[in-house]
C-alpha cells in the first residue's frame, strides 16, 4: 500500500473514532479503509456478506469538512454492506463522491436539497428508494444493476452529468422514477435489460445529451413539456405491446426507434411531439443493444410514418400538430409527395366525424389537394358520364333544335337550313364541362320541353325505370350541374397548374 494511503487511512480512523464513535465495527474500519486508498478491493460477489454500516456513520463521513481531506479522489467506498436505517443527507454538502458496491439499503436514501460529487450505486438493493428533490449533484448518478422498491425522486434535480439506469429494476407500482423539473447536463440511459414495472415520468425536464431506451422493459413512460437536446432513443424495448408511451409537447433533436419497438394501437400520444430528424431503423439485435450501437437506418417513408400517427389514442388521432410535423420533416426532405399524402390521410381522419355525403366531400377535396393533377380523372369521368346521358336522350328523342320556328300560315314547323349540325353528345358535354369551349353545338341543341320520358332501350325491359334519365327536369338540371361543375374543375386544374410552374 501506498504511504500516503497508510497516512490517509490511519488519519481517517482517528477522526472516525474521535467525532463518531470510539467502537467502530469491522465494517466500518473497511469503508474507511478503502475510502482513504488509492487503490480499489476486487468487488463482491452477490453471495458475499453483508454486514451492517451505521447511516450515521456515512452521513458524519460524507459531510465531516476534515474528514474528506483524508478521502481519495476515488470517493468513499461502500463494499457488501447492509445499512439498516435511512441514509439521511438532506440539505449537506458532500464534497467526495459516494460509490456503493453490492450494498443493500433497508430504509429510503434521502438526498433532498443536497450539494453534492458523482454518486454510484452498483448491484445495490434499494428497499426504500432515493428521495433527492432538489438535489444538485456536479458529476454524474449511476443507479447500474441496481433493484429498488421504492421510487427514485429527482425531482428539480440539477445534475451536471450523466444518469446511468443500466440492467436496473424498479419493482415500483405507480411512479417508479420521477424527473419533473430536472436539469440534467448529459445523458440519460435507460438500457441493457432496464425495467420499470411503474411509470416513467418527465415532465418539464431538460436533458443535454440524449434520452435512452434500449433493450429494456417499461410499463409507462410519460413526457410532457420536455427538451432533449440530443436523440430520444427507443429501441429493442421489450413487449412493447404492454408499453405506454406519452410525449406531449416534446422537443428533441432526432427521434429514433424502430418498428419492432412501436406499442400497440391506443398506447401512444405524440400530441406536441417536435423534431428536427425522424430516423427509423432496422431491428435491434442483442448484440447492437449490448454493444450501445445503433442499427442501420431505414429510408423514411410516408405510410410508415402514417401507421406511427395511427397508433394514437382515438380521441387524440385527429389533433393537427403530430401530422403537420411530419408533413412539414417530409417537405424538407424533398418529399413533397410523402408530405401531401401525410396531409391527405389527417383530411380524411378529419371526414371520418362528418355525415357520409360531407365526408365524401371532404374525402374528395382532400385527394384533389395531394395531387391537384388529379382532376384530370374526374374531367375524364365528367366527360364519359355526360356523353351516356346526353347519348341516351337523343336516342329517345329528348333534345331539340333550337333553330327551328313556327310558320305564321299554317303553324307548321320548318327547319332554317337543311345542313343543320347533328347533335353529338360527346361535344354538347364538352361545351358545357369545360369553360370557354365552344364548338356550335350547345347552342343549337336543348332538352325539349313536351318530350315524354322513354326507355333507352325498349327492348331491355328492366330499363323502364331509368328514363326519367331522359326526362326534361333532369336534363336541364344536369347541364347546369355541368356548368357549375366544370367551373370548379377548371379551377382546380389551374391551380394544379400554377403550382406545377412553381417548383
């Protein structure tokens, strides 16, 4: 052993003996022991014993001012010690770091205000949870390997570095680890076989590095009103069908997951969610979660991202924010195309709570504004449908010619030339769908007035009741259904048009 160790140790043990308590127990000597030494004992195993350490006695070495002169830089180390009563360093300041190697804790560890290093805990059995509202901790925390019944509380917590959840187990019902208000200067990890039985909770919190779930199980994860200045991480989560996963008014930098990891239809709400890149990934192998690696990316897609959206709870499936955001990712990206698609699918998630002839409608004006070019098909449609209608009733003898008048003698009728133009159906439709078009026959042919409906086709006798197709009142309402029709279609084609010419 070194001679400053020897220096250190026996210094250490003197003050023990002369503030705390002449009789210490083995146990205690050994803390004290491998506090003052540079150098680390091999670490225990779980079947080691774990004899009692006095929580007072931690609290007066945490805090005593002369005492931490003789600690080393390494902090105090608690090796395979079982502390009976609560660990009390509320409102202290602790100028070494605390590391716990395989200890058990039988009553809440309370850091609540406390000014203190890096903390550790390793393989430790936590009964009554960490209770450090408040806490301001200028290193990182570790709670690796850890398994703790009561809730860990940093609520308001101000800690400059990471926070390190690795293989822990918090067998906590309700709130297992809460972060409202945190600040916390670097990572968060909640990876390699983590598990929550409670739930998650941040809110309000702001993390500088990234916000991890990786290769773990967790019950309820809740985020509101949070910033993560780095990636938001779900990956390799396991049965993420008994997941819940809640980001409200979330800000992150990247949101990265994969499709294995997604919770069931119902268990998500991305209402607020914000973010500068989406990235999906391939599946996460073990190998990838043990080794904190990412899996390859995936293209973005669209309808990927569309069943993401989808997998909302209903009565927040139709809020605006979640699928603007992506359509908005998506136009910046240089996917105009995912991004009017996107835009569509929440038009129609919209329609589904009007009526069915308005949520046809709007259906329709919402497949026009993906793809505006799409106006050509009903164009096309409009076209063939009059041509059918106007063919019939000429068949049955329903247009007349306007150019026809009345001999003042005998009343008879006459025609005023003999090469007056034939009616074509397929032109009288045209002239009349499309604006502007005029090619002599609208204004020469109209639905005569006296014409009694007739079958199209005697022959076919279950036709009898579609003659009113040939009827005066229906032919005219129809044409100026054409008209009206064939304005708007116009208008939307010389939008399409226009925004064409824009790109």
């Amino acid at each position: 052993m070194p001679l400053l160790d020897i220096i250190r140790e026996e210094k250490l043990i003197q003050l023990a003996r002369e503030r705390y308590d002449p009789n210490l127990s083995d146990a205690e000597l050994k803390v004290l022991r491998d506090s003052a030494s540079s150098e680390d004992p091999p670490v225990p195993d779980n079947n080691a014993p774990r004899p009692e350490v006095r929580a007072d006695f931690l609290r007066w070495l945490a805090t005593d001012p002369e005492a931490t002169m003789h600690i080393d830089p390494k902090g105090i180390r608690v090796y395979a010690a079982t502390i009976p009563g609560m660990l009390n360093l509320q409102e202290c300041l602790v100028r070494s770091t605390l590391c716990f190697f395989n200890c058990k804790f039988l009553e809440i560890i309370n850091f609540y205000s406390a000014d203190m290093r890096s903390i550790y805990f390793f393989d430790s059995l936590l009964y009554g949870g960490i209770f450090a509202d408040g806490v301001k901790i200028h290193g990182a925390l570790f709670l690796r390997s850890i398994q703790s019944e009561g809730e860990i509380r940093l609520l308001g917590a101000r800690i400059d570095h990471d926070i390190d959840c690795s293989d822990a187990k918090l067998v906590v019902k309700g709130i297992a680890f809460g972060m409202d208000g945190a600040k916390i200067g670097g990572y968060i990890f909640l990876v390699n076989g983590f598990e929550s039985e409670g739930e998650i909770r941040l809110v309000g919190a702001e993390i500088g590095g990234d916000l991890v779930f990786r290769g773990g199980k967790v019950t309820e994860v809740y985020c509101q009103n949070i910033i993560v200045k780095g990636d938001l991480i779900w990956q390799g989560i396991k049965k993420p069908e008994n997941t819940y996963f809640t980001l409200v008014g979330a800000n992150v930098k990247n949101f990265r997951d994969d499709l294995e990891s997604w919770p069931n239809k119902e268990n998500i709400i991305l209402d607020g969610l914000v973010y500068e890149e989406l990235t999906l990934h391939e599946h996460s192998s073990e190998n990838n979660i043990k080794a904190s690696r990412l899996s390859p990316e995936l293209p973005l897609d669209a309808r990927e991202r569309i069943k993401w959206l989808m997998l909302q709870q209903e009565d927040r499936r139709a809020e605006a924010q979640p699928w603007m955001q992506l359509s908005k990712h998506l136009e910046s990206k240089g996917d105009r195309k995912g991004a009017k698609h996107v835009v569509f699918k929440y038009r129609c998630l919209q329609a589904q709570e009007s009526w069915l002839l308005r949520r046809w409608w709007r259906m329709f004006f919402a497949w026009m504004e993906e793809n505006p070019l799409r106006i050509g098909w009903t164009i096309f449609g409009t076209l063939v449908l009059g041509t059918l209608v106007f063919a019939g009733a000429m068949r049955s003898g329903a247009m007349i010619e306007t150019a026809q008048i009345q001999s003042k003698q005998d009343e008879s009728i006459k025609f005023i030339s003999a090469h007056y133009p034939s009616f074509q159906p397929i032109i009288y439709t045209l002239e009349n769908a499309v604006p502007l078009v005029k090619l002599g026959i609208d204004e020469r042919w109209i639905p005569d007035v006296q014409h009694k409906p007739q079958p199209w086709f005697p022959q076919i006798g279950w036709l009898d009741g579609l003659k009113w197709f040939n009827s005066y009142g229906f032919l005219v309402w129809f044409r100026w259904f054409l008209i009206v029709w064939g304005w708007v279609q116009a208008t939307i084609f010389a939008a399409a048009v226009a925004d064409r010419f824009k790109k």
